[in-house]
C-alpha cells in the first residue's frame, strides 16, 4: 500500500507579519515576502515491487496558487535525500520567490538511502578505493552494482507515483553527489529519456575501477543525439595526496564530452578549487540549477 | 512579558531510518547522517521598550549534546530574518555536520522586519534610490532614520535575551542584506564592540546620499584598533544602467578599508558579477561564513 504522512499538517502554521515595502526599483531591496516558515514535506513510502522494500521519500510541493488552480511544476528528484533535500528545497523556495525569479517554482523528491552502496553503484564491484579488493566477511561492497535495478524503481515506481499525486509537468531533474554523481552519469549513459537534466557533483568515477568513464567512452560516440543538459563539477579533491582521482577522471569525462560533440547535449563543467568534496554541494547545486534554468 | 512560543514541539518528529556507511576516507564519500528534518526555531516574542512595539524573533538552536551537556555556540544575528533566516539555518546546519565540519554548530537568530524603512537605515532621509525627494503624504521614507534605535533594542534587549535564554558563547556575527548590510555596517563603525564579526552584502550606500560612506570615511582613521572581521560583497547591481551605484560605492568603501590599514580588522570584498541584488545572499552568505570560519 502507497501511502502519505499527515505530518505536513503539524508543520503548516501562520504568523501575523506587517510588510513594509520600499517602492523603489524591483530587485535593487530586498523586500520583505513570507515570514519564517521550515520547508514542510510529506513523507510518503512506497512499497517496492523492484527493491523488495518499503522506501521513504521526501516531496516538497509548492504552497498551492488560488490564482492558478491548474499550475503544475517542474520536478527536481535529489539523491542523498538525507543528506541535501533540505537544503536544495530552501535554495529553490528562495530563488522562485516572485522577488527573485530565476528559476521556476519545483517539486523537490528527495530519496534518502537504505543500502547506499547497493542503490549507488552501477556494476559489482569488491574494490575499495584504493583500488583493493575488499573480501572480508563484513564487506559493504558485496551488495553493490544494484544501481540498475534502483534506476529502474525510479522509472518505473517513483516517477509515476509523483506524476499521479502531485502537480508535475514533464520537465524532471536528476541530480546527485559522489555515488549520486556516478547513478545520475549512469542514467544519462543507460536511459537517458528518463530525465531532461542531469546533475553530477564530484561523481565518485573511481569505482570499479572506471567502470563507468569506459561506458562513457562507448556509449557517447559522436553519431549519438541526447537533448539533455548535464551539469558536473568536481572540488578539490585531485589535489591532496590520498591519491584521489577524482579531478583527473572528470578532466577525462570531460574530454569525451566535448571532443564527442553530442548533438543537443548541453554541458557545463565546473572545478571548485576551493570547496572540499562535502562543501562543494552547497555552491555546484546552486549554480547547477542557474545552468539549468539560465535565462 | 517575554514568552515563548511552542511551535517547536510540532516540528519535532523521527524517521526511522537505517543507515549503510562505506568505509572509505571521510570526506571522500558522502555518508548518510541524520534524516530530513525541516529547521526547527523557536518563534520569540519581545516587548521592545526601545521600539515600542513587541518584535517577534526566529531562534534555531542546535540540537542538544548529550555528551557535551554544558557545551556552547556562537551565535550568528540575520537581518531580513524574513528573507533569509531558514536558508542561512540550512547552510550553517549542513556545514557543521560532523562529516563536513568546516564550521561550529550556531545559535541562529532571524530578526523579521516590523517597519524595515525604519530599522534599517542609519539616518533621517526624504531621498529615494534616484536621490530625488519623496514628499507624498504616504512617503514610506517618513519614518526612515530608526536604525540606531533599532541597534539598541539588538544591544540592550536582543542579545541579553539570547544570552540569558541559550547556551550562547560570547562571540557573534551580524549579518545583512542591502539596508541590512547599511546596518550591519553602521553598527561596526559607532558601535563595534557589539559583535566580532560583521556581513554586509550589497549595502545600499546610496542610502540619503551616501551618508554612510561619508560616516566610514570619518570612522575609519588609520589610528583606529578594530579587532573585528568583515566580509561585504555587491552583485552586477552596477552593471545595468539603471543609474545604481551599489558596485562604484563599494569600491570606495573596500578603498577605505584598504588605505587606512586599521589594525585588527581583517576584511574580505567578493564582487560576483553573476549574480542579482538578490541571487547573490546564496553565495555570499556561504563565503561570509567560510572567510569568518577560515582554517
């Protein structure tokens, strides 16, 4: 049984504000819109015929508009919902405020994990990142290279339960960090029809030891047509001594995409020299949904 | 009479959730840490004597540290708290995770405007954005010129609520947008002792025709000791041709700063020609925060 959380009624509460507003250029003064209101979400779950599980997803709507009943959104779905559906659904309640404007308003899905190293990962692999093999017992690495099948609930469970429930338009966004980076990549290699935009920061290209920039070499031949957008950035990880890969292997992703010249294939890369691996999802979401929705 | 509101309880809820880690370098891998949980604030109500009205406030505290009972938190004062207040919990909470780090857990408190014209402006003027008079009977501009008040009610009021009512350490950060940023600059040159770091982003120097940048250039002798930080920043507010002088009088400002080398004060001037008057709070409150939080 698919059903929702009530809990979005305990988070719907009004505060009496008075508004001051200075007349003067739109855009030049901050004006003072909505009082403090947290992002409120259902939280529905949906029992997995694919994943053999219940799974927990995260969905912000927008506040309804009484001047247009039948205004439907665009759909932005986040992996890592744990970690950054919170955050993404402040960036784009704030940036499609009618004082700001540069992006539309959107359904945010976010999908926190259950076996994150299962769902993320797009082949089975038992090679950690040092390029080892991990046999323990224990391993998390055994379950991997379920990636496929999590694409799968998403296309086939996720997506058309949304469409079903909420006010989507056709317009969707995949986007994702690290693991996330290498499942979005994968869906754009894979099934690209899923999604018209992708996002992937600092995909995490080392695994399986490359597994997925050698289905990037096979699978973006230069014959190919993609009307799609990808935005993917890495931080400053190449530049430590851990031996990280990771600004290396997205030179060579980006290599392959420019050299290929994908017809229709928009793409923007971008290095944060200054941003850590965890820090960079704070500026690249930002300035990937600007690419996204640039005017 | 001071009271709380209890609001917070319903925004209180757990998902269980269960959690696959991979054992790799921190940092190199996103993890799964806590659930989505929307920011949770306490909503404040002071009856100002000062300002003579009761001033509701936003207060995001951290949630507490059972192993750490008698732990403390900087606090970090947003103006605008209508506008900005939940983005800037978001960033702050996502940042001081423990697999991010690059920051301490804060105090946030959000100061919602009553009469932002008022508040926020350092003193009396008729003059608008095109320095023409505004003289109509209902000119918003009337009441303009409360922006010391309103730093009293903060000094006297505000903080030693926040103080006596959370476990606060004594250092603070004032942060604001366009008349906030004319504010928070205004408190740093007439009342500087009362916060160790200062945020203005694209202040509205134009503001009763330059009154400010006359004040800085008064304030800010080369004899002066300012143990204190700033960060102030503009957008491509100069780069249109709507007449705007955001961008001419920062540099002016950030040439007083520089020639007049005050002792103690370490500043920091980002110009992001990208962004709006408005997109620009999401990356500069980002950057504000990592220049005061620099390691």
């Amino acid at each position: 049984m698919i059903y929702r959380n009530g809990l979005k009624r305990h988070f719907r509460y009004n505060i009496v504000c008075i508004f001051f507003v200075l007349l003067i250029p739109t855009g030049l003064i901050a004006q003072s819109d909505p009082p403090f209101k947290p992002i409120s979400a259902d939280i529905i779950s949906i029992p997995s015929k694919i994943l053999g599980e219940d799974r927990k997803i995260y969905i912000y709507a927008p506040p309804a508009d009484t001047s247009m009943p039948g205004k439907r959104y665009p759909v932005l779905y986040v992996l890592d919902g744990d970690n950054h559906f919170s955050m993404i659904a402040e960036y784009c309640r704030y940036l499609s405020r009618k004082d700001v404007k540069v992006m539309p308003e959107m359904i945010i899905v976010g999908i926190p994990n259950t076996n994150r190293v299962r769902d993320l990962t797009p082949s089975h692999s038992i090679f950690d990142f040092y390029g080892k093999p991990d046999t323990s017992s224990n391993s998390r690495l055994k379950a991997s290279g379920g990636g496929n099948d999590f694409l799968q609930f998403i296309g086939s469970e996720l997506i058309p339960y949304v469409d079903q429930h909420y006010k989507t338009q056709a317009f969707k966004i995949f986007a994702g960090h690290s693991f996330g980076g290498i499942t979005t990549i994968n869906c754009l290699l894979t099934q690209p029809d899923m999604f018209d935009a992708y996002i992937a920061i600092s995909p995490s290209f080392w695994w399986d030891r490359g597994y997925l920039l050698n289905l990037a070499d096979k699978k973006l031949t230069s014959d190919r047509i993609i009307n799609k957008m990808i935005f993917y950035s890495d931080a400053d990880e190449g530049s430590s001594e851990d031996g990280s890969t990771f600004h290396t292997d997205l030179l060579k992703f980006d290599t392959i995409i420019n050299q290929r010249k994908i017809t229709g294939l928009a793409h923007k890369y971008v290095h944060y020299p200054e941003e850590t691996h965890m820090t960079e999802p704070i500026k690249a979401y930002y300035d990937a949904l600007r690419f996204i929705f640039r005017q």
